[in-house]
C-alpha cells in the first residue's frame, strides 16, 4: 500500500511539474499542417533591382501559399505631398514600379501563391502613423495625393487580378480622424478594383478605425507587446495572448469580419516578444536570438491558427535579394536561414 501511494505521489508530482518544458507539446509544432487552409503570408521586400533568382519558390518550399507585395510611396510631411515612380525612370526601385509590382505576381501565381497588393507610404522624417496637420487644406493636400497614389494601385490590383487589395497601412491619424474621406475613397475604388479589400491599421488603432462596413477584412498589424522575457516559452506566450486573443475574436464577432493579419513579425533578438518599437531603435544593445522569434513565431501562429474568425496573416518579411546583399540580416524579422523557418514548415505544410 505504502509503495502504490509513494508511485502515485510521485507520477502525480511529474505531471504537476512537466509545465513550459521543452518535451512539452507546447513546445515544438505537433499540428503538421494546423495552418493550411489559411493565409499562410510573406511580405516581400521589393529589391533596388531585378530578381536573380525566383524568391517565390524558396517561400512556398516552405508552405507559404500569399505573398504580400508593397510599393511604396514617399510622403513629404512639410508640404503634405506624396511622390511615387510609376515608370521607373524616377530613381525608384524596380520592385515598386509597375513592371517589378507584375513581374513578382506572375512569378507568386506560376508558383500557384496567391497575392495581397499593399502599397504603402514612407518617409525620412518620421512614421505615417505621427503625420498630423494643423489646417483643412494641408489634409486635403494630403488626401488628394494618396487619393491618386492608391487609386492608381487600385487600377493595377485589378489588371493584375490579385487576390486582395490593401488600401492602406498606419495612416493612423488619417484614418482616425476622417472617416468621411475613408468611405468616400473606399467607394471610389470599389469602381476601380472589384477583389476583396482591406484595411491595415497598427496593432494599438484596430478598434478606432469606423469603417470595417465597407470592407472585406478587418486588417491588423499584428505587433502587440506581449512578455520582456529574453527567450519566452511558448506556452507563456500564448497565455499572454489570452487577452488579446478575446479582444479580437469579439472585435470579430461585433462587425462580423474576419480578422487578417495585415503584419506580423518579430526581430530574432533577445525580448523580440515585447515592444517591438522601441526594440528596432536599439538593435545593437540585444543579443541574437533565433529561439526567440521562432517561439514567439509558433505562438502566435497555434493560438490563432485553429480560429475560423482568423484568415491568417502576412509575417514581415522576406527579403528577394538577400543572398547578393551584403547586409547582415541576422537580426532582421526575416525568417531567411533561420529557426523559424522549421516552425513556418511544420504548421503550413
């Protein structure tokens, strides 16, 4: 009798201790293919010049079946104006023209992908989402450039026949605080584009935006600030997902929209799962960290992956010309050579 309650004690003891451990399920992709009727994404980054090689099949070797391609524009936020190289013979790089916009979908449909067109908006001077003016007519200025730069987006995603059009990314004050401008250019281009659109508006202004009605999906830039851990297990990751998980499904549930991770991604570096924001801007203070991004990777693609309100998501992102760049990517969001790319293959293929 004394032996049987000693094994019971122990075997309980074990169970009770087997936690965020490494052998534990939560710990390594048991879900072969958990993600495959999904959007399982990639933001490409568009190179200065034209492809050596294709980068759409060394992505869909490892399951991703969207491409996320992403002309930008240049925003001058003293003048409030937007410049964009529609011919590529304005100094632009030939990915975000025209030619190199059509040349990576044809490249991403012969490798039987599918594409979401995101153009968005750049500058020296600061981040989209800050830009504010103090006049009506410095907004309108503003308004009337992005209305030509988006549209013209707009006419190509339907020459193109992408799969999604995204009419815009973190134009956070814009978005906010002119929502009649927002119903009237999503009107304009429902006569221009006639495929599924969305929105993608950063992780902390989802839930302000007004306009999800006249969309397809409700986008998010999926950045949120979850734990400061050097290398957060998996299992706590998802409990720090919890609030924001039923944030989002509810969020879901009240405009009847699926969510879409427009962006999602994390810098292979210690704490990678926190802050991101202020994390890029201090690069060199963290340690390289693949097991961090390849953890928070798998996170947040088993939390999610299972969900019918989520559509699944784009992760930022892959760079076309890395094997001729002498760029260190090491710390980067790609998931180019890294860990995470097992994690991408066993949930997405």
């Amino acid at each position: 009798m004394y032996n049987r309650l000693f094994l019971s004690s122990i075997f309980l003891f074990v169970i009770s201790t087997i936690g965020c451990r490494p052998v534990d399920t939560c710990e390594a992709p048991v879900q072969k293919g958990l993600l495959k009727a999904k959007v399982c994404g990639m933001s490409l980054t568009a190179p200065r010049n034209p492809f050596v090689q294709d980068p759409m099949e060394e992505m869909n070797a490892l399951g991703i079946n969207w491409v996320a391609l992403l002309p930008f524009g240049f925003f001058d936020q003293s003048n409030a104006t937007i410049s964009f190289d529609t011919t590529g013979t304005a100094g632009g790089w030939w990915g975000e023209t025209k030619v190199g916009i059509t040349t990576s979908h044809n490249l991403a449909v012969a490798q039987g992908m599918k594409t979401m067109l995101k153009p968005q908006l750049w500058s020296w001077q600061g981040w989209i989402g800050d830009m504010e003016y103090p006049t009506q007519q410095e907004w309108d200025q503003f308004h009337a450039d992005y209305t030509s730069f988006i549209c013209y987006w707009a006419g190509i995603a339907e020459d193109l026949e992408v799969d999604i059009f995204c009419i815009g990314t973190e134009i956070k004050e814009s978005a906010m605080n002119h929502p009649i401008y927002w119903n009237n250019l999503i009107d304009s281009i429902r006569q221009i584009y006639s495929g599924p659109i969305t929105y993608a508006p950063n992780w902390d202004e989802y839930d302000q935006i007004t306009f999800w009605d006249k969309l397809d999906y409700i986008g998010v830039d999926a950045y949120f600030s979850l734990l400061p851990d050097a290398t957060p297990k998996v299992c706590d990751l998802k409990t720090a997902w919890e609030p924001t998980f039923e944030r989002l499904k509810t969020f879901s549930t009240k405009w009847n929209k699926p969510i879409l991770f427009t962006e999602w991604g994390y810098l292979s570096l210690d704490g990678c799962a926190y802050k991101t924001w202020e994390l890029e801007k201090n690069r060199s203070s963290a340690a390289i960290n693949e097991q961090a991004q390849a953890n928070a990777a798998q996170a947040l693609l088993e939390i999610f992956g299972k969900e019918d309100w989520w559509a699944g998501g784009f992760q930022w992102k892959w760079y076309a010309d890395l094997a001729a760049s002498s760029q260190d990517r090491s710390d980067d969001y790609t998931p180019q050579g890294k860990m995470t790319e097992e994690v991408l293959k066993g949930l997405y293929q």
